[in-house]
C-alpha cells in the first residue's frame, strides 16, 4: 500500500476512534477492555504464550504471587505495566522514570533475577531508549515514531525483550502522534496477524512505516467496532435487569462486570462500597436475570462471577 494512502487511513480511524470516545458513556469500560485485549495479544506477540481471557480476568482478582505458572504472573504483569504506559509521563516524571516504572511492572513477577545485574541493565537499556522517546513526544513526528517502535522491537536491549516493550509503549505513543489523546490503541494483534510480513517490513525503515500505518489502521478500527459493541451490550444488559428506584448500586456493579468481567463477591463489594450482603443480593438479580453466571470451579468460600457476554466482545 502506499505510504500516503495508508497514512491517511491511520489518521481517519485514529480520528474516529477519538471522537467516539469523547461521547462514549463509559470510558472506563472501554479503557478495561483494551487493557485486556492488548495484553492478551501482546503476550502472544511477544511472549509466545495464548492466555484465555477468562484465565487473564481470574488472575486480576487472585493474588498474583499465589500463583505458580510464571507465564499467568506475567499477563498479570504486562495489564499492569500497559496500564502505566498508555497514559504516559505523570506530571514533571522524567521520560527515563516512565520508562522504569513501565519495565519493572512487566518484570515484577520475575522475583528470581539477580536484581543488582538486572538493574544494570536495564538502567542502560532505559537511557538509550529515553533520548529518542522525548524526541517522539515533543515532536509528534510520524517517521519518528515508526523508527523508534521499529528500533525498540529489533533491540536487543530489555534483556532481549524489547519487542514487548515496543507493544507496551505504541499505545501512548499513538495518542500523542496522531493527536488523539481519547484513543486507545495497541498494535500487537494487528502485528502480529501476519508475523512473516512483519518481520520482513521490520529489516527496512521505508517498508516498515507502511505497514505500521496499515497496523494502526487495522487496530483503530477495531477497537471503534469494540466500543460500538460496549455501548450497545450496555444498554441490552441494563434492559436485561428489573427496573430499580434512583440511586440503585445495580448499573453500577453492572459497569464494574463490564470493566473486569471475572469477580467475587468481597472484590464486588469492595469496589461497591457496600457489605457482602448487599452485594450478594445484587448478584443474585444478576444471575437470575442471566447477566452473569457463577464461574466454573469457583469454592462457595470465594465465589467467583462471571459476565461472558462482555468477553465476547
């Protein structure tokens, strides 16, 4: 494809995607699901490992550390580690601070590295990496900001996992360089769909650019079409549950199924503000009305829920 033409694609989705998104009713359902669905394809992308969805949203409400397979602690690590990349430097934070908060929350489950070595490292990695991403968002360059993801996904630097930080920092980097800082977009599903033509546009800078714009394309698309789905299930969930009086916590736990479809009833009630009790009978309404359904496997001592039709989307 063209360079120009593709270039305009990526724009029109990136503009449409942000404008759906300043009159989405619920951003921070959309927002939880592109966490999920961008960790779920950056962990096949660059670690090579498929993790069901459902699993992903159990191991958000389990103790991380409780858990024996290190490939489930590191989805858990790559959610958290997106979630503080997207939104960028905080504040005065330094680009090299950013950049270090993002690394140590996508290896913080690694607990077995020899920390003084793998400090080391990194600190080197993150410094030759920070020069060219100040120049990436004071400049919004769209050549510069294929060159640096390219660079960083054929870097050998991030103890040979560069590529997963590539895919972990593209979706800020998008936000900035196109200018739409509403849009939440990652590119390691659109990437990764065809990993012989990605490694092949990689080896060149002019064939690359391309292909990013296509992949940036392809991914705003989709996740347009995903918060489309979001706010329809929404109002078919809702419609799904008695009518309750002004003030009811219902469409609320309804909002906090859709952000995180897997929870228990204390993780519920938590995010409530409300007794066990309480909760349990807002559960209750929901399971009745098919809105959820108890998860399979799930101990009566921590029962866990799980809304399917918001991991269908």
């Amino acid at each position: 494809m063209d360079e120009r033409f593709a270039l305009a694609n990526a724009s029109a989705a990136m503009a449409r995607l942000d404008e759906s998104m300043r009159h989405h009713r619920m951003p921070a359902v959309a927002r939880a699901w592109m966490l999920r669905s961008e960790t779920l394809a950056i962990m096949e992308c660059s670690e090579g490992e498929k993790v069901p969805e459902q699993i992903l949203c159990h191991l958000l409400v389990d103790d991380l550390y409780g858990l024996s397979n290190l490939k489930q602690r590191v989805s858990v690590c790559i959610h958290a580690a997106l979630d503080r990349a997207i939104d960028g430097p905080q504040g005065d934070e330094d680009v090299a601070d950013w950049l270090t908060a993002v690394w140590s929350e996508s290896e913080s489950s690694n607990r077995h590295l020899d920390a003084g070595a793998a400090e080391w490292r990194n600190e080197t990695s993150i410094w030759e990496s920070a020069a060219p991403i100040r120049s990436i968002l004071g400049t919004r360059s769209y050549s510069m900001t294929a060159e640096c993801l390219r660079q960083l996904w054929l870097s050998p630097s991030f103890d040979g996992k560069g590529r997963r930080m590539a895919l972990l920092l593209a979706p800020h980097f998008l936000k900035m360089t196109f200018d739409a800082p509403l849009a939440q977009v990652g590119l390691a599903r659109a990437l990764n769909a065809d990993p012989d033509a990605t490694k092949q546009a990689s080896a060149d800078p002019e064939t690359w650019i391309a292909h990013f714009f296509e992949a940036v394309a392809v991914s705003a698309r989709r996740a347009y079409e995903a918060t489309q789905t979001l706010s329809r299930l929404t109002i078919d969930l809702n419609n799904l549950m008695p009518a309750e009086r002004a003030g009811s916590r219902k469409a609320k736990a309804l909002e906090l199924f859709l952000q995180r479809p897997v929870r228990t009833v204390q993780d519920l009630a938590s995010d409530l503000g409300m007794s066990d009790y309480g909760t349990t009978l807002i559960i209750e309404k929901m399971v009745k009305a098919g809105v959820v359904q108890k998860a399979d496997g799930s101990s009566k001592q921590n029962r866990s829920y799980v809304c399917r039709k918001a991991m269908a989307v």
